[in-house]
C-alpha cells in the first residue's frame, strides 16, 4: 500500500490565525508528494513534499527559516532511502531556496553523507543551484522582537540551557518539516529546517544528523520535528524505526518514541512522523501543535490536521 505522511513542525503557534494556513500547507505538501509517489517513486514523492514545504513562508524551513542569534539564515535538510539505506544532508547551509534538493544532489553526486556550511553552499553552486535569500520581513521583525525582549534582562538568557529559553518563550520552537513515503517497494524519509529562533551561530540540530531526525530502513521511515537536541541524543529516528523492527506498527512506534523523548526530557519537545512497510503511517507529539497531513491508498483526501 503506497503512502505518504508530511509535518509542518512541532511546536507552538501563537496566532490562531496561522493554524488554518499551516494546515493547508500541509495538505498542499501531501497532495505534490502524492502526485509522484503515484507515479512510483517514494524518493522524488518526498523531495516534492518538503520543497513544497520549503517554499511556504508560514513554515521554517527553506523560504521563512528562522533567524540564528546574529540574524542570519542557517539551514538543514537531509533525505535517506530505506532501500539501499543511501543517505544525503547539508547543515548550516545558506542562500538556497530549496535545501532538500541540495541534500539529495549529496546522496546521488558524491560518496558523502553531509555537507556543511560553505562547502555545501560551493556544492549547491556547482550542481546549479541559484543564490537566493530566504528571509522573509516577517521573520526578520519576530527576530527584532525576540531579540529585545532578551536583553531586557540585562544578559541574553540565551546562554542558558537551550531547554530553559524555550520554557520561556514557547515561540522560540519553531522546527521542522518534513515528510515520509512508503511507493510499495521501499520507505524514503526526509526532514528540512531553519533550526530554532535566536540559535547560536553554527549550531547543528537534528535534522541533518542520520538516525537523529531522519532514517529509513527496510523497516520504516521517520522523521522528526521539535527539539534537535532530544532527538540527536536518543538518535529519536533510528530508534523509533528500532521499535517497528521489533513488533510495532508504525503509530505504536511513534508513540513509543515520544513517550521516550518525555520520559527523558519533558513534555514541548518533540514530534514525529512514520510510515511502516506495509503503508500504516504513525505520528505523535509531546508539543501543542504539530500539523500533519497524510493521504494513503484508497482515501480521496488527505487527512490534515494540527
């Protein structure tokens, strides 16, 4: 049974207002992935998926990226094939519109798995990627925003635990997108982000870290959405595709992979999206929101929701 399953990130959305557009980009993102997975490939269903994602500036990952602590744009993307367990990622990269692409020109162009920083811009480049800026003016005034609102207290508590700024400003998660495909032969799982508001300069979350935010196997795919740290140190990914191979469906994983992630490291940190080898997709949360969207074999819609 072919499927596919995207998130739109983790998290919470302060104005109601943007639950209803995070929604229809979701669903928007399920329905270009699916148009490719029908025409078999879960690889190329899932790069249209994020770059769908990519390209919609309600969410942070591509164009609206969220702005690091210097107010610059620094993003991961990483994509893997369960098949042949064949693996792409960029961190750190900048002056790209669509960072998915670039990780799978990775996975296919190179004997690397991860690229960062300016090495994987040079790459971008040379594989014809154009320069592009993906700040929006919204981003840049929440940035503004944020940033006064720390150094009212006379020391950026930034340099605090990472786990105690977002205890106090929610708004700072802003994570991740992504999307999971299942074409009836092998599972294909890629994630996309921004990072987190007011990140320090260089900071890598999980995303681009195969295992951490993205893996797929013979077994399943999944990516992650929320906290990347979390993730990087319960390897979140490899773990909850560890739980199908063991017996789980792929919303029992989920489940068991967030109520890993809480047990550990509280609650407003993490979200995660699968998809199993017979087609059940899974997903699970420990934040407010987290919209999702998936469409399967059989449905005429895409289920969307947050």
């Amino acid at each position: 049974m072919i499927a596919i399953i995207v998130h739109g990130g983790a998290g919470t959305i302060k104005k109601e207002e943007k639950i209803p557009k995070a929604i229809e980009g979701v669903k928007e993102a399920a329905l270009a992935g699916w148009k490719e997975l029908k025409k078999g490939s879960a690889l190329d269903a899932v790069e249209e998926a994020i770059k769908s994602l990519e390209d919609n500036p309600i969410f942070n990952a591509g164009t609206g990226s969220v702005l690091t602590l210097d107010g610059k744009v620094e993003m991961d993307a990483a994509i893997m094939r369960g098949k042949t367990l064949e693996a792409g990622a960029v961190a750190s990269i900048w002056g790209v519109k669509n960072p998915i692409s670039v990780a799978r020109k990775v996975m296919e162009k190179t004997d690397h798995v991860l690229l960062v920083g300016e090495g994987a811009v040079k790459f971008a480049r040379i594989m014809g990627f154009d320069e592009y800026n993906p700040i929006t003016e919204e981003r840049r005034e929440q940035w503004k925003k944020l940033r006064e609102k720390l150094l009212k207290e006379g020391t950026i508590p930034y340099w605090k635990k990472i786990s105690e700024l977002i205890k106090e400003y929610p708004e700072v998660l802003r994570s991740t997108v992504g999307a999971v495909a299942f074409d009836g032969e092998e599972a294909v799982a890629g994630t996309s982000t921004g990072g987190v508001f007011l990140k320090m300069f260089g900071r890598v979350g999980d995303t681009p870290i195969i295992g951490a935010g993205t893996y797929a196997n013979e077994f399943a795919g999944a990516s992650c959405t929320g906290l990347g740290e979390v993730a990087i140190k319960l390897s979140l990914a490899k773990t909850s595709v560890d739980f199908v191979r063991l017996g789980l469906n792929a919303q029992k994983a989920s489940e068991a992979a967030i109520e890993l992630a809480t047990k550990y490291f509280g609650k407003d940190t993490m979200g995660i999206i699968m998809i199993d080898r017979e087609g059940n997709v899974g997903f699970a949360k420990n934040t407010k929101h987290m919209s999702i969207a998936y469409l399967k074999e059989g449905m005429n819609e895409p289920f969307a929701g947050i």
